[in-house]
C-alpha cells in the first residue's frame, strides 16, 4: 500500500478539486468577450448617431444662406442697371425736368468741395434750385454727359462738362468740368453723391466800357441789360451768384419746403 501510494497522480488523489478548477478559468474569458462585445455596439451606435444629427444640422443652412446671397446680388445687379440707366438719362436733361429719385436713398448724401447736405428732400431742393436759378440767371444752361463707367462694383462716375451763356452783356459763354461719384449699397441704392475734380473754364470779364454806345457795340443784346459802374473787381461773375443763390436756397429750405405752391414750381 506504502508502495502505490507513491506512484499515483494528483489528478487521481483529489478528483473532485481539479474538476472546479478547470471550469473556472473557461468562464472567466467569457465574461469579458460579452462586455466587449456590448461596448463595441454601444461605440458603434454612439459613434454613428451623431454625424447624422451634424450632417442634417450643418447642410440646411448653407442653402437657405445660399439662395438669400444669390437673391441679394441678383436684387444688387437689377437695381445697379436701373440706376446706371436713370442716371444716363436723367443728367443731360437736369435744367429741363426733374430726376428720378427711386434710384437713391432716403438717407443720401450730397457732397461738393465746399458743403455736404444730408436727406434725399435737400437732395430734391438742390436739383429744383439748380434749374430755378439757371434759368434766372443765364439764357442758355446745360450739362453734357462724357462718360459713364464703374472702377469698381458700387461706384458709378460720370465726368460731365456743364456750360452757360449769361444773361449780362459783359459774360460771354463759359463752362466748367466735375466728376459725380455715386456709391451704392448692397442693395443697389445710391447712398452718396459727391461732385469733385473739377475744372473751371470762365472768360476773363471785359474791361469797363467808356460808354453805353461801346458796351453795345462789344456785347451782344441782353434781355435784361446791365452797365458797369466802378472797378470789375468790384463784380462778381454769374457763375458764383449761381453758386450762391443755390446755397441761400439750401440754408431757407425750412422756409421753402413749408411754401408747397411755389416749390412745385420746377
């Protein structure tokens, strides 16, 4: 019996131990590959369900931004063709008839080297001013057109040339050139006038006649006749009370605007 003993394995001396021994370490693998496999579906589901969120959330806005820019500079283009057309048609004919004032802003600005004016109502009264004094003032009154171009996308300049015959005997014909530079906004609508580079071009005055019968004979007739009496510094040319008769007009536009009847009168 000492000598069996010995000889016989461990596995036959305690059967029933190694029988739970060996079933542990095969549920112990299990368990894991079930938690992995849980998690790698959880991770895949978690992972897939937010592009879809991101995908329907960054894709309709750009085409709702896309279609109102493609309709703003479609709305832009229409309204810059309208204004390059008004403007065509409108500036050779300034001193005959009134502007088309769709074509500008409420807010616009009008500015020359001396005086800016805001409001498209003094923008008005400076128009009805120009043709109102123009005619008071000189027998013949126009402006003529050069060119018209854009340097740029919002900008449209016209380089005009405008020319006067005055009504006084000793002013002969004279002219001056400018620059109308309008600046448009996103919409299309003229927001800024200004009037620059300009060049004069005005006739010297004639020296004091030594009497009426040489004024006459020097000048042609004049429906409202008018002599010179003392230096010629001392007179001022039709030009400048033009320019002036146009500023007194802008300082009593409160006066004017209340006096329906007689602004009507363009």
């Amino acid at each position: 019996m000492a000598f069996l003993l010995p000889n016989l394995s461990p596995s036959l001396l305690h059967p029933k131990y190694t029988s739970k021994e060996k079933p542990i370490p095969q549920s112990l693998p299990q368990t894991p590959k079930l938690n992995a496999e849980a998690l790698s579906a959880l991770s895949l589901a978690s992972a897939q369900s937010p592009p879809i969120l991101q995908d329907s959330q960054v894709s309709t806005p750009p085409d709702a931004q896309d279609k109102n820019q493609h309709h703003q500079r479609d709305e832009f283009y229409v309204n810059l063709g309208l204004a390059v057309r008004t403007l065509r048609d409108d500036m050779p004919l300034l001193f005959t008839r009134d502007l088309n004032y769709d074509i500008y802003r409420d807010d616009i600005t009008f500015a020359d080297p001396l005086n800016t004016v805001t409001g498209i109502e003094n923008y008005k009264l400076i128009f009805w001013a120009l043709r109102f004094h123009g005619k008071i003032l000189f027998r013949e009154i126009s402006l003529d057109v050069y060119r018209i171009w854009q340097p740029s996308e919002n900008v449209i300049l016209i380089r005009w040339n405008l020319w006067g015959v005055p009504r006084v005997p000793w002013e002969a014909k004279g002219q001056f050139q400018g620059t109308s530079r309008y600046k448009l906004d996103r919409n299309g609508k003229i927001y800024e006038h200004k009037v620059d580079n300009l060049a004069f071009n005005f006739p010297q005055p004639l020296k004091p006649a030594a009497s009426v019968l040489d004024l006459v004979a020097a000048c042609p007739a004049s429906p409202n006749p008018t002599f010179l009496w003392g230096p010629v510094d001392m007179y001022t040319s039709s030009w400048v009370e033009y320019y002036r008769a146009v500023r007194e007009t802008l300082d009593r536009q409160g006066y004017l605007l209340e006096q329906d009847g007689f602004v009507a009168c363009s």
